[in-house]
C-alpha cells in the first residue's frame, strides 16, 4: 500500500509539471513574442477587428501625415508624394500586409485598436464610429524621401540612419523599392525589407569587430608591426586571403592596415587571435542574438553555419569580413552606433508615441540600451582609427567639412555577382545630431567609391 501511494504521489507530481511547465513557458513567450503572434496574418481576432475600425494615422517625427483612413471607403490612403511612398514603402507597408512585420501590421493592434478599454470602445461605438491609435513614429520623412532620390537607379541595397544615443531611426530604405498606392509591384519583392531581413558577409566594415577583438585579446598589439605581401598562404590549402585589386600594403601598423582596410593584417590577426576570441567579441555585438525588439523584427546575425570552431582559411577570411558572416545593414549600424555611443549599442526604436483619439498617451519614446559590447576606452580606441579611415584611408568620400566623420567602408565579394557589394558605416562624432548610417549598394562596387560618397550626402543633410 506504502508503495502504491508512492507512485500515485509521483505521478502526480509529473502530471503538475506537464502542467505547469508549459504554463510557464506559453507565459514567457506571450510577454516575449506577444507582438508577433498578434499581428501575425493567422490571427483570425485581429483580421476581424480591422472590418469594423477606422485605422489610426501614421506621423513622421515632425508630424507630416504619412497614412490615413478614408472613413468613408475605409480605404487606406498614403502621402500624395511618390518619392516618399516609395521610400517609406517597406518600413510602413500597405494594408494588404504586403509586407511583414511593417508599422501596419507590427503595429496593427494599436492602429486598429485593440488596445481600448471597455468603456473606450463603448463610447466610441456610440458615437457610431470605431477608431484606432494614431501613431508618430522615429522617421524623418524628408530624409527618407532624399535617400530615395540620391539611391544608384536600378541597385538593391539599404540604407540606415539612427540615432546612436537614444536608438531613433531616421531612415529605413530599402531598395528596390515599390509604389503601396499602385495594386502591383512588378519585378520586386515587397515582402524583403533589405534594412532588416537581407543577411550578408558585410565585407571589411566587420573589422571593426575584429580590431575589437584584437585590442581585447592581443597584448601590445598596438605596437606591432605587419607586412603585407598582397595574400596570405596557409599550409595544406589551396586558398589564399588576397588583398582587393592584389594590393601589397608592405610594412604598416595596425592603425595603418585599418585605414587601407588590410586583408591580410586582419585575416592573419584573426588566426592567431583564433576562433574563440573573435567570436567572443562578435557575440558582444550582437552577431547570434535572438532579436526580439520592441518596435520591430530583425533577422538574426550569424557568425558562421555551425558552432564548430573556425580555423584556417575560413577563419581568416571571417576577419576580414568574409566566408559565412551574415549581418543586416540595421545590425551594421547598431555596431558602428555603438562604437560612436562609448560601447553602449542602443536598441532600435520606430515609435515616438501612440495617443488614443480621445488624447490618451498609450506610449511614449524611451531610449533603452541594448547591450554593452565593449568597454569604453576600447570603443574609443576603434573610434579614433575609425576616424583616420575617413580622414586619410578608404573613407575619405565620407568626409563633411566642419564635421569629424567616422567610418570604415567594406567590399564583400559575391560569387554569383558580376560586382562586389559596396558598404559603408559610420558616424558624425561632433554634429548638432548624433547620428550613424549604414549604407549597403550590391553589385555595384567598392564601398570607398559607392557607399562612402553617398554616406556624406546623408551626413551633410542630417548635420548641416
């Protein structure tokens, strides 16, 4: 009898556990992925509301109306300017949900007010109309329509500008880019935001995190001296690093082979730092992170396929930017914002506020830090070599007067394209506005002579 109350007692406790257990976690996915399943397209809830609701208005920063209702039709109506459709198009999205996890899907339960009260939506229903959260978002409209305008014709890519102490972002253009007033959209996906879903090895701009790692994990570094020869041989294998154009560097520091953005300097600190080390700091960033921010869904960054350790070539070529890095341009801007912001990488924002048609603040901008990547004096010391890549290296196209800009540029080569991807990120470190972008053209060419010039045409906007 002892031994059958024994087990009876057992098997209650496991059944609690089956229980609670999964209680438990469908609480914690709920707080943690709560936004993403209500304005998924499967849920049916939502879907419904929308037919009986007026959605709410969408502001840029200086309250230029980017979307509205026509209460009549219900129809949903955007900016009569084509340019700033066109820019806005993959960061507001349309209302047929043409693109996922847009302001007007991943903000849909506020827009179409799901998050009135009872008594809210009591009074609104007597009054005879139903009517969502407006909302005003980070976005400045004029620079996003500028960005359109100064964006190479016919390229794909993606553009972003944010603010790197509080994490507002300015700008999120994606390219090519489609027109949410016309009913088709021909030869583009609208569902790709490049800014947010396009993961790609991000070229040399990635040695930022790898001089990070160097300066952590090297002693003296600093004070070495390196030769480059134009490539970089390892035994037992056929493939070499090489140098972009077969460049020989000779002899150079490391501040040096930072500004001329040295392959092989880079590739060969990667190697002897080796795999632990470089991933560690890859990690400080971010790279491998399950992104669950608050105003909008990122893809994750990978550092490679696989958890195995790199070595080798594979390694060397991940030091300088290359072989099976996978980073977003947003990510790329996050880490050149948090080198600008002392180490501190801030979350990124899209909402400034979201106010109920009867006045009720619903929610208001906070600054909040995503994580420290680096100590401060460390973030300082990549900051002053970004600051020589722009002053005297390959980001001189990247240079304001009367600013101090810095940078790094990147050329990731892809097989299957006839031209290389061509990156910029960086930031102005004295200007009125605190400010980093990441500019991404594919298949176009150097980051010095595409990304770069173009960067210093958002600065100038922004600054000046």
């Amino acid at each position: 009898m002892k031994q059958l109350r024994h087990a009876i007692r057992l098997c209650a406790l496991l059944l609690s556990v089956m229980i609670v257990l999964p209680m438990l976690y469908g609480g914690y996915s709920l707080i943690r992925y709560g936004t993403r399943w209500r304005t998924s397209e499967y849920n049916t809830y939502l879907t419904g509301m929308k037919s009986g609701v007026i959605a709410g208005n969408i502001y840029d920063r200086g309250g230029v109306l980017l979307a509205s209702t026509d209460p009549e039709t219900r129809e949903r109506i955007y900016s009569g300017d084509e340019t700033l459709r066109r820019a806005l198009a993959h960061v507001l999205g349309n209302a047929r949900g043409s693109v996922k996890n847009a302001v007007e899907t991943f903000f849909a339960d506020s827009l179409y007010g799901a998050n009135m009260s009872f008594l809210e939506r009591f009074n609104q229903s007597m009054r005879g109309e139903l009517r969502g959260d407006d909302l005003m978002l980070t976005l400045d409209s004029g620079l996003s329509a500028y960005i359109e305008s100064i964006f190479p014709a016919e390229k794909s890519g993606a553009v972003v500008v944010m603010n790197y102490k509080t994490g507002e972002i300015y700008a999120m253009n994606s390219f090519p880019t489609f027109d949410p007033a016309s009913p088709v959209y021909p030869g583009v996906n609208p569902s790709l935001n490049r800014a947010t879903r396009w993961l790609s090895a991000p070229g040399s701009t990635f040695k930022i995190v790898t001089l990070a790692a160097a300066l952590q994990s090297m002693p003296d570094i600093e004070e070495r001296t390196f030769t480059c020869e134009g490539e970089l041989s390892f035994e037992g294998s056929k493939r070499t690093v090489r140098d972009y154009g077969d460049t020989s560097h000779g002899e150079l520091s490391l501040r040096k082979a930072f500004a001329q953005s040295c392959n092989s300097t880079f590739a060969s600190l990667a190697v002897e730092m080796g795999d632990e080390a470089l991933r560690r700091t890859a990690e400080s960033f971010g790279i491998g992170d399950d992104f669950t921010f608050r105003d909008l869904v990122v893809e994750n960054s990978a550092f490679s396929v696989g958890d195995q350790p790199l070595q080798g070539a594979d390694l060397a070529w991940t030091g300088a930017g290359q072989h099976q890095l996978g980073i977003s341009p947003l990510h790329m801007c996050m880490i050149a914002a948090g080198i600008a912001n002392d180490g501190v990488m801030m979350e990124p924002r899209l909402l400034l506020s979201a106010t109920s048609p009867t006045g009720i603040i619903r929610a208001a901008f906070e600054a909040i830090p995503y994580r420290t990547a680096l100590p401060t004096q460390v973030a300082q010391t990549v900051r002053s070599y970004m600051k020589d890549v722009v002053q005297s290296g390959t980001g001189r196209s990247a240079r304001v007067s009367g600013l101090t800009v810095c940078g790094k540029t990147g050329t990731a080569e892809i097989d299957t394209q006839k031209n290389d991807n061509a990156w910029f990120v960086g930031f102005v470190e004295n200007g009125p506005v605190p400010v980093a972008v990441c500019v991404v053209v594919a298949d176009s060419g150097t980051g010095g002579n595409i990304a770069a010039p173009l960067a210093q045409r958002i600065f100038t906007y922004v600054c000046k």
